[in-house]
C-alpha cells in the first residue's frame, strides 16, 4: 500500500506535470503561501520562499509564530522554540510530515 507521501507525490505530479520530489513540493508550498506564483526568483529569492514553507510547515508544531507580512508582502515569523537536534533522517520525516499535514489540511489527499 502506498504511503501519504507517496500519494501526495503522485496526485501533484499528475497535476503540475512533473515529478516533484521535495523540494519543489517545499517551494510550491512556499509560493503558495506567498501568493506571488506567477514571478521569476532568483536563487537566494528561491531559498526565502522555501523558508517561507518551511516556517508554515513548522508553526503547528510550535518552532514558530507568524508576525505578519512587511511592505512587500512577505510573511515574517518569530522563532519561538529552537528545533531539537535531528538526525538527517529524523529532519526529513518530521518535514515529510508537516507537507502531508498541510496537504490534508487543504483536503488535498
């Protein structure tokens, strides 16, 4: 039996055309929560919206709380809890995780 992640790769990849492997799910996520998708990044633009996703993903858990967005539209959020230390592995499953939430959330899988 196929696993969320595994599901939710496959109905995004039907959907956008393309493989997505993680982080092109974490820059979607990113873009999405920004709401500027139809623009040109540069590389260290690219890396601010994948933070983005990240500090969204996050939130639920407690690392971070949204301050708000600054002139430009850009959310902003304070750390409220440093991350634990994680194993490579450990990191990758509690993201993996926090993706498959946000997606059940939008009831996307």
């Amino acid at each position: 039996m196929a696993s969320d992640w595994e599901i939710l790769q496959k109905k995004l990849s039907e959907r956008f055309g393309g493989e997505m492997d993680y982080d092109s799910i974490l820059f979607m996520i990113g873009l999405n929560e920004l709401g500027k998708p139809f623009q040109k990044y540069k590389k260290d633009q690219k890396l601010e919206v994948m933070h983005v996703a990240i500090c969204t993903l996050l939130e639920p858990f407690g690392f971070y709380e949204f301050e708000g967005k600054d002139d430009d539209g850009w959310p902003h959020w304070k750390l409220k809890e440093n991350l634990p230390h994680l194993e490579a592995k450990q990191q990758n499953k509690l993201i993996i995780d926090a993706i498959i939430d946000y997606f059940k959330k939008g009831e996307f899988i």
